[in-house]
C-alpha cells in the first residue's frame, strides 16, 4: 500500500502525456504497419492482407531505390557538413573571440526559421539558371568574375542532392555549434592545465584530452542530424518541388498518397521507421547503459 501511495501521483500526473502519445504514436503506428500489410491501392477500403508483398515490391522498384540513392548522398553531406562546420565554430568561439555573444547568436538564428521559409530563399539562391540569364549565387558569381563556379546545383543529375544539402547545413550547423560549446565548456579547466603540466602541446592537448571528451557530443549530434536527415521533407519541397530528380522516401511517399495507393505510402513509412529505429535505439540503449553506471 505505501508503494502504491509513493508512486501513484507520479503516475497520475504523468498519466494524460502517456495517454496521448499511446494513442498518437504507437497505435498510429500500428494502423500505418497494419495498412502496410493490405492490398489498399486505391481509395476503397482493404479487401485482403498481402503480408509483406508491399515491401517486396518496394524492394523491386526502381523508383524507391532511386528516392533511397538520393536520401543516402544528402544525409551523408548534410551530416558531415554539419558536422565540419558545427565544430569549427564552435571551437574558434571556445578559443574566444571578440563579439562572441553576436556570432554565437548569428549562427544559431537560421535553426529557429522554418525549413519552408529557408527553402524559398534558397530555391532563388540555388537557380541553375547560368551565364547572361543567370540568378542567386550563379548572378553573384558571375558579378565577382567567378563564372566557372557557376553550375545547375541542385539540378545536376549526379551530385543535385548534394547541392540540396546546403540550406539544411546552413540552417543546423549553428544547433551542432551550440551542442559542441557547451560540451567545450563542459570540460573542466583542471584537466587540461593537467594535460599541459604532462607535456602536452596545443594540439596535443585537443586531440589526446579535449576530442576524446566530446564523444558523447559527437554522438548526440550524429544521431540527431541524422534522423532529422531521414525524414527530410518540407526543404525538398519547397526548393525543388516533387520531381524525380530530388525525390527522397518521404515525398514518395506524399506522391504515392496523392493517388490513393495507401499501401505504398505506409510501406514507405514504416521502412523509414525502421532506418530511423536502427539510428536512434542503439544511441538509447547506450545512454540507459550509462545512467545504469551511475
């Protein structure tokens, strides 16, 4: 009874958020498994469970693995470039500069502009348009005698996704900056005058001492632009539109809804469930580890 008394108004007030996210995420999650399974390709109701033919078909079509190409060679560019430039701000702020409250607040103010306003700026920034008729970065290349960094951007059957990258790495290496920061500043001061008494130089002292103490950073960082990668939708859209040649899974799965083949939009879904769960579970488990430990 006294057990019951210490954690039932725990559990009361908690009760209303567990309710909720029961209802409007695992059983929505369940429906969207379970209509994966149908043979619902059309805007009538499901007549019969197919298994795991949807999936298969999936596997099978060129289009999906088209939209799967395109979301692994953004994801890759998007995390390292934010990544590469995350750290580096946040390491010259570490360093200390002057005016670091106005950097620190330039850098962080693209995360909190939506990936829809962003991305109209940037579908002028990134106009494939060149030479005479040329706009957004092209027209400032060509205005500064830069003509041969000109190119279709986005645009570029190889490597337009790469391109496409860009607005989200301008918009998130500020939120990684600050991840980083504050992983600097969390290391004590004690710990690095010891690595400097031992010997250590500079760089030494970064590498051997500082770098090993941010991998947790790191990680965070690393799974969190990482699955926002995965699910990356409303930039696509708007700086590109729903075209073949930026398709991504999730605007594939848009288009697959738009004409009513509700099994294929959530067989996609689920299947980017799973590649956000094979990110995301693993860093859970280690960080349950870790609390464990403490």
């Amino acid at each position: 009874m006294r057990k019951i008394k210490s954690w039932g108004p725990g559990l009361l007030l908690v009760a209303p958020s567990i309710v909720i996210i029961g209802i409007f995420v695992y059983v929505l999650i369940a429906a969207t498994a379970n209509e994966s399974l149908t043979d619902r390709h059309s805007a009538a109701p499901a007549e019969n469970y197919v298994g795991l033919e949807n999936y298969v078909n999936l596997l099978d079509d060129d289009r999906f693995i088209h939209s799967l190409r395109n979301l692994a060679i953004m994801t890759v560019v998007f995390v390292a470039g934010t990544l590469f430039f995350g750290v580096l701000w946040a390491f010259l702020l570490e360093k200390g500069v002057k005016g670091e409250g106005f950097f620190r607040s330039t850098f962080l103010f693209p995360m909190a502009v939506s990936f829809v306003a962003s991305g109209v700026v940037w579908r002028w920034l990134l106009n494939s348009a060149q030479g005479e008729n040329a706009g957004g970065l092209n027209a400032l290349f060509g205005m500064v005698g830069l003509d041969f960094l000109q190119n279709p951007w986005w645009s570029h059957p190889d490597w337009g996704m790469a391109a496409m990258a860009i607005p989200a790495i301008w918009q998130l290496s500020g939120y990684v900056m600050a991840l980083f920061l504050a992983g600097f500043r969390g290391i004590p001061h004690e710990l690095r005058e010891a690595g400097r008494v031992d010997g250590a130089s500079e760089a030494q002292l970064y590498r051997h001492v500082i770098f090993p103490q941010l991998s947790p950073v790191a990680l965070t960082a690393l799974i969190i632009i990482g699955h926002m990668s995965m699910k990356m939708f409303d930039l696509i859209m708007a700086v590109s539109g729903a075209q073949f040649l930026t398709e991504v899974p999730a605007v594939y799965m848009w288009q697959s809804l738009l004409t009513n083949d509700y099994a294929k939009a959530a067989a996609i879904a689920i299947v980017l469930l799973v590649v956000v769960a094979v990110l995301v579970v693993p860093y859970l488990v280690q960080n349950a580890r870790a609390e464990r430990q403490r």
